[in-house]
C-alpha cells in the first residue's frame, strides 16, 4: 500500500521573494519519491527540498501536507527519518522562535539538561527575539521560561538568565559614551579593583544595556584600566554564570565571531559534538550564518563548509552543507 509522499510540495514563486502574495504552491506526486511501508522515503529527497525552503515556506509545506493527507509531517518524518539527520531536519522545520523555545525546553529537562545550550541560545538573542521565545514556550509548554528557569537554573546564573529575559533593552546602535565610563567604571570597582566580586553589578550592567552599549563599555573599560573586560569577567566570575556573561559580552561585539569559535570547539579534536553543530548551524543559518562563516575562515584559514565535510557523513552531511550554502 503505497503511503504518502513526505514532501509533496514546491513552492513557485511569482516575482519578487518578498512578495507572499504573490507566491503559489505547486503539490504533485510522483513515483520517484513515494513512500512505501516496503522502501520508505526518498532521504535525498527530503534533504534537497526541505534545506532549501524558508521558514514561510516549510509552514506552508507542513499546511498542505497535513490538509492533503491529515496527517503531521513532522510525526511522518519522525517515524522516517534516523539519527541526527533526523534532530537536524526536526529542528529545521520549526520556525526560529519555536525552534529557540524547543532547544531551551529540552536543555532544561532533568533528564537531559545542557544548561550550556540554554545559556548560549538566551543569552545571544535580542529583546525582540526573546519576546517571540518566551510567547512560544508558553505557547508549546504550558508554563512561563522564566519558570523553567527558577526550577532548573542556581545561583547567579540563574539570576542573570531570569534579569536578561525580563528586562526590556534598547535595540538600536546609539551609545551614550558617557554612561559607557561610568559603567566601565562600576564593574572595575564590582571586579579587579576589589576582593571578591559583586556579582549584583555585573548581572545589572549585563542585562540592562543594549548590545551597543554594552561594546561601548568593552571599549571605555580597557581605555581606562588597560585590560580586557572579557578578561575581567573570568578572572572574578566561574561556571554557568561566566559563560553567560561571556556569551552576552561577545554577542554584543561579534556574534558571528562568538559562533564560529563555538562550531570550531564542537569539531576540534577527536570526535564531534554534534549537538552543538546542529543546534547552531539550524538557527543561525537564516540569522548570520554568511557573517559566521566568513569570521570561520578568517580565524581558522579553512572554510566552515570543508570543516562540516570532514567531521559528518551521509545524508547527515549533505543537509548541513545545503544548509550553509555555498562553500567560499
């Protein structure tokens, strides 16, 4: 009995991408790419269209697909797909918000908590996107992250996640270079200058200045003091709550800098972390992933394509790759 296509669907596009209105979308079926409970699917099928589909376009893809059959094209590709290919592709099919809301939910279960991801994925995103995480996460959970966060996170972590998803920040690229020196000048007090560290100053600094300001602050702090903010932060801080703070401060000056090291470690030495290198190549890919890979290549003289290809295999490999595009 023949069962039905996992992907049915092409999007046409009329003019401009932009344009939505203007799009149509094509289902057809084909012999090629049928399921059979005997040969199951076409894996490069899966691989070439939906790697190469927009967030609006995977909806789509997902809405037709069920209006066409009633059936969910994420159970079907559950139950089609193996290994990481399949947590790669799963994770793809999401939009980014609720692709972020699932990556912090799972990184918070006790079963399985990578309190590094959660922090990585809240701790480089902007006000706005935090806002459309935090509507998702109600949204597919039923529960309230910052609730997540108080039951699963400790300590000055825990503090520092909980003020950065609350608080309301400025988005945009002006600084106030005055405020830069005074706060510059709070955390050399909260750090180097004392003994001890007032960590209070830190998560208030850290989770109320925008992104600019905090780099403006990076800026006036070694201007003064002749050291790197970055450096202060691991000489007085440790464990999760450094690696929050770090991620903020290296966000604010250089996200794709901060992902192209994170890929790098994840594929340094033997064996790979492949949590990591799917987690950040799905949701970066429709953020930065051409500024991240040209901080890659920079940094490491190899491209992040070539890295990827050394370090996966299969269909696994073929989908990352079609994922970053182009290899230059």
């Amino acid at each position: 009995m023949l069962l039905p296509l996992i992907l049915l669907c092409r999007l046409l596009l009329n003019g401009s991408m932009s344009n939505k209105n203007e799009s149509m979308l094509l289902v057809y079926q084909s012999s090629d790419f049928q399921l059979t409970s005997r040969l199951g699917c076409d894996t490069a099928a899966v691989v070439n269209i939906l790697a190469h589909r927009d967030a609006t376009q995977r909806s789509l893809i997902q809405h037709e697909y069920r209006a066409m059959y009633s059936e969910d094209l994420l159970k079907r590709l559950v139950s089609e797909l193996r290994g990481k290919l399949e947590t790669a592709v799963l994770l793809w099919m999401h939009d980014p918000a609720g692709r972020d809301a699932i990556v912090i939910r799972q990184a918070l279960l006790p079963d399985l908590t990578n309190l590094d991801a959660a922090t990585e994925v809240i701790c480089s995103r902007t006000p706005s996107q935090i806002q459309l995480i935090k509507q998702n996460y109600q949204a597919k959970f039923g529960v309230f992250l910052e609730q997540d966060i108080e039951r699963h996170t400790s300590g000055d972590h825990k503090k520092l996640l909980l003020a950065y998803v609350s608080t309301s920040r400025y988005e945009g690229l002006e600084v106030d270079r005055e405020m830069a020196m005074k706060d510059a000048n709070a955390l050399y007090k909260a750090g180097e200058k004392r003994l001890g560290t007032d960590e209070k100053t830190f998560i208030r600094i850290f989770s109320e200045r925008s992104r600019a300001q905090l780099a403006a602050i990076s800026a006036a702090y070694h201007d003064m003091y002749g050291g790197s903010l970055k450096k202060a932060v691991k000489s007085e801080t440790s464990g999760k709550f450094e690696r929050g703070l770090l991620t903020i401060l290296q966000c604010s000056e250089n996200p794709a800098k901060y992902f192209a090291k994170a890929l790098q470690k994840a594929m340094k030495g033997l064996g790979t972390d492949d949590t990591t290198l799917i987690r950040i190549i799905v949701t970066r890919t429709e953020i930065d992933m051409q500024y991240i890979k040209a901080e890659y290549l920079r940094k490491y003289k190899k491209t992040l394509n070539d890295a990827v290809h050394s370090d996966t295999s299969g269909h696994y490999r073929t989908f990352l790759l079609s994922l970053l595009g182009p290899n230059n």
